[in-house]
C-alpha cells in the first residue's frame, strides 16, 4: 500500500523515485517500474523521471553493466559520488529481490531499523536487512549475496548458515526466532547453483531450523563476472 497524496502526477513519481533511490542506493528503470506500478506505466517513463532528476543534479546516472544504467543519490561527499563495484552487486541484488513481481518486500533503511529494532541496531551492523510482508506475520530476513559466480556452491551455503549461527547466538533477535519470524535468503545468479545450494539445504538443513531460501538474480552475473568490451 502506498500514501494517497495530493501532489501532481509527476511530482509523485518524482517523490517515488527520489526515496526509493535513499532507500535502496540505487535504481533502475526498470525496478523503478516494478515497484511503483501504481506510478509508471512502463520502464521508459520510469526512465524520463530517473534522467530527470539526474539532469537536475539529484541522482547521477552510470553505468551498471553493458548498456545498462543505474541511478543513485549523489553524495555530498564528491570523493564518494560513485558506487564501488561491490557496493552494486549487493544493492542491486536487494533491489532485484525486493521489485519481484511476486514479491512484498522491502528493504529496512538505517533510520528505521534503529527505529523499529533499537534493540537490535548497533553501529557498524550490515543493514542487509527486508522486511517480507507476504505472510500474516511479518517476517525480517538478512539478505546473504553471492558474489563468487560459478564458484564452489559450498562456500555460499557455510556463509549462509553462519548467519543463521550469528544471529541465534544474539539476544536481541530472539524474539524472531521465537515467533519464526526470521530467515536467510541467498541471492546468487546462476539457476545450476541456485539448485545445488538448494539440494545441500536439503541434505544438512540450517541450525534450529531456520529458513535459508534461494533467489536467482540472473542479472548480477553481468556485474560479477562482465563481459570484456
């Protein structure tokens, strides 16, 4: 659901744009379209508001990978302008998972998951956190990339059940555990690895019995392994 407001059309999508852009570090036209449907008709009116605010110095557009562009805030830090390469892997893989036609989810900004989770927050914790609307009781996930490609699904599959070991070691999340209220959600590229992650999950399931779903993201492997010019 989103707020009625009384601002113009194009304001809305303005206002859409620009907070989803604080929200998620960086947007497309396309996921920008998937998640304010309710906005955008189709991707290219997404992308004359994106070109729109670039234009006019508030977001800045480069490059995600071949023919493709990304936008994102511009820092007022100018040193700090631009994305590292890893810093777009992981918040494109968030976006990509959050914008899924099929799914409700969002992604906690630092602001609200010191708000809602003050028992939680800590300063320096990775935020790769969501909150996924779909079942009746809302379900907070930590969102787990894998940035190694083809490499050996094993090693995905350790990182993941380490952050499940992580957080039930930690109090402050024990009132999710408690409600089964939490998960861990690996998002790798590769559908051959996404299947051997989930066949291993099968064999040796997750400590407690935490869910670990796998999400296939086919796009990050153009930013983890891109193509020569």
């Amino acid at each position: 659901m989103h707020a009625t407001s009384t601002h113009t059309p194009k304001q809305q999508q303005i206002d859409a744009a620009t907070g989803l852009s604080e929200r998620y570090k960086l947007l497309t036209a396309a996921t920008l379209c998937q998640l304010r449907s309710d906005l955008f008709s189709d991707a290219l009116s997404a992308e004359s508001v994106l070109k729109q605010l670039s234009r006019d110095g508030i977001l800045r557009e480069s490059s995600l990978y071949r023919n493709h562009s990304c936008f994102h805030a511009v820092s007022s830090n100018p040193e700090q302008d631009d994305l590292s390469e890893t810093a777009k892997i992981r918040s494109y893989a968030m976006l990509a998972v959050c914008a899924s036609q099929t799914a409700s989810r969002t992604k906690l900004t630092q602001k609200e998951f010191r708000q809602y989770f003050s028992d939680v927050y800590r300063s320096g914790l990775a935020l790769n956190y969501y909150i996924d609307f779909a079942p009746s009781d809302p379900v907070l996930g930590f969102l787990r990339v894998d940035t190694g490609g083809a490499a050996r699904w094993d090693r995905i599959v350790a990182k993941a059940q380490s952050d499940v070991r992580k957080h039930r070691l930690d109090p402050s999340f024990e009132r999710f555990l408690k409600r089964r209220a939490f998960e861990v959600r690996i998002v790798t590229a590769l559908p051959q690895k996404a299947d051997r992650v989930r066949r291993a999950l099968i064999d040796k399931p997750s400590p407690g019995g935490v869910p670990i779903h796998v999400s296939i993201v086919p796009e990050l492997l153009n930013l983890i392994a891109p193509l020569p010019s």
